[in-house]
C-alpha cells in the first residue's frame, strides 16, 4: 500500500521534475497569459513528434502526434500565425526547449530491461527517462492487440499516459509478438517480469494498458503485490460487434474477478460507450462493484463518460485532459 507520507514525497518530486526538464516548466515560457499557459499545458500531454510556438504577443500555438517533426514545425508556427501574430517562434519540440537556439538535450533510454523472443520490456525513449533511482515510479504499459494481426510493438502509448512521465514516472512498454499474445501467457510473462522490475529500485509500480492490455493487466490481480495500481482502459479480450466469441467475455470477466486475490492494490478501470469490443458494460460495472471493489486497496470506476465513444476512446488527447491528472490522484492518494 502507498503511505500517506510516499504519496507526499511524489507529488513534491513532480514539483521539481520541471526544473529538471525546462520543457515542463510552464511558469518560464514567456509572453504567455493564463489563457496561453493552459493552452501550453495541452501540449505538454501530446504525443511526439510535437512542438509548440509563440509570439511577444501572448500567442500560442502547437501540433503533435501525427507526421514528422518538421510537420509539427509548420503546423505549430501557422497555429500560431492564425492568432494574429506575425513573429512566432519555436519555442520548445519534443521534449525539449529550444527557444532562443538552445540545442535540444541528449535523451538517452537502457535498451530492453527484459527480453525474449516473444516480448520485452522495453524503456520508450519518446517520454522522460529518469531511472529506478530518480523516478517517481515506473509505469508499464501493455498495447492492445490488432484484430487484423498487426504487430503494435514500439506503438506509442496513449496522452494519459504522458501525465505521468510529466509527473516523474518512467514508462515501459510490454511489448508481445502478435502470434505468442494469448491472454493467459501474456499474464503470465506480465507477471514473471513485474517482480523483476520492482527489483530494481521503482517505488511505485503501475501496470496499465487498453483493451487486450488493459485485461492481461487486470489478470495479474490474482498474485498479490506486483503492482501498486492498475489501469484498465476498455479491456476486452474476446472478438468485436457481434462475434459469438464476445458473448463469453462477461463469464471470463466474472471469473477473473472472481480470482483476484486480496491486495492494497488500487484499480482504475474504463469503460466506454459504443465499444465494440465488450460484452454488457452494465454487468461489468455491476461484477466489479461486487466481485472486486472489496478486495482492492481502492476502486475507480469511469463508466461510460459524455463525449467519448467507442473502444479508442481512451487513446486520445482528450481523455488525458480529462482524466491524465485525476488517473495519477488516484494511483497516488488515498
């Protein structure tokens, strides 16, 4: 269980993370009015390739997660230009500033803390690294699986995901060959490599993911103690729409739960409308206030918000607006 006083003790280093990355420091940028810095905050949770511009003025504007770098240039300077401004500049790209010619920092990531011929665990050098040492703690993530057999190795992960790297977490990517992913032995390498992770220093172990990643992280509650929290963002496991194989998801959900060991471990769990890829979202809830909101160290249920649908919902910039900060409260606070 996190202490009271480890919760504090993070939440103070996520004060002096920006003066370690100048990026993250919003107070610095100049020009900007609170509109401005709100508008700055967005960008600090988007996807890289990202940059951001701005003019003596007060304007502001960026792009990120799509494209190129040099993209993300043109688009941030004529988002800025749109505002009026006729002398934008670019004030920071990717995880750096670079305003006023500053050269961009080295950022350098281990390569994979685990690795097999069927998935690793590999440090994702698009986000802050930090190290067991110095971080806040480490955030694995475990991508979903294709439906058309695509092999998601090395995919980003999603904005919310960056609210905690700008907090001070690590992150991680599980990464799993597409013809070895089955649920049950994914769990079982998630499992066999927590405990390893946790050995090497990070205070704090979150294991999140989507959909096939979101469930192979919730099937990991049946061993107490590899994670201090979990997020489950639209976890399924089970075929799409109307496929027959859906119709088993509730069952094997019920059973899943039904074997979740007791722990102090806090879930977060997601679930969206008009996803296609779950079986009865209210029986879902309804299992998970009754199956395992009595066995956690605490339950945050997000069911169904307004204005998000379908099963990639929680993949966008958006939901991290919405939820990135509240999803780390959480994690942290009791």
């Amino acid at each position: 269980m996190l202490s009271f006083r480890l919760a504090v003790s993070v939440f103070l280093f996520s004060a002096a993370v920006a003066h370690a990355q100048p990026i993250l420091d919003i107070g610095r940028v100049p020009y900007l009015n609170e509109q401005g810095r709100a508008v700055y905050a967005t960008f600090l949770l988007a996807n890289l390739p990202r940059a951001v511009a701005i003019a003596p003025g007060g304007a502001i504007g960026w792009s990120g997660g799509t494209g190129t770098l040099g993209q993300a240039r043109q688009a941030a300077l004529a988002s800025c230009g749109e505002k009026g401004a006729l002398d934008c500049r670019i004030y920071g790209e990717n995880l750096d500033v670079v305003w006023q010619n500053r050269a961009p920092e080295p950022h350098s990531v281990p390569g994979p803390i685990i690795e097999t011929w069927n998935y690793a665990f590999v440090p994702d050098g698009r986000f802050f690294w930090r190290g067991p040492a110095a971080a806040a703690g480490l955030f694995v993530w475990s991508h979903g699986k294709s439906s058309q057999g695509h092999d998601l190795r090395g995919a980003q992960p999603p904005p919310y995901v960056r609210a905690f790297n700008n907090a001070g977490f690590d992150v991680v990517r599980f990464d799993r060959w597409p013809l070895a992913d089955e649920p049950n032995r994914a769990a079982g390498w998630l499992r066999d490599a927590l405990p390893k992770l946790r050995g090497l220093g990070w205070r704090v172990i979150v294991a999140g993911g989507q959909s096939r990643g979101a469930w192979t992280s919730l099937q990991i509650l049946n061993t107490p103690g590899l994670a201090d929290a979990i997020i489950a963002i639209s976890p399924a496991a089970h075929g799409s729409g109307g496929s027959l194989r859906l119709l088993g998801q509730t069952d094997d959900f019920r059973r899943m739960l039904e074997a979740a060991a007791p722990s102090h471990t806090r879930v977060a769990f997601v679930q969206f409308q008009g996803d296609l890829y779950m079986g009865s979202a209210d029986a879902r809830r309804d299992l998970l206030e009754q199956t395992l909101r009595s066995k956690v160290g605490a339950l945050l249920i997000i069911d169904q918000p307004p204005g998000f649908m379908g099963h990639e919902a929680g993949n966008g910039l958006l939901f991290a607006q919405r939820y990135g900060s509240q999803l780390l409260r959480f994690v942290l606070w009791h």
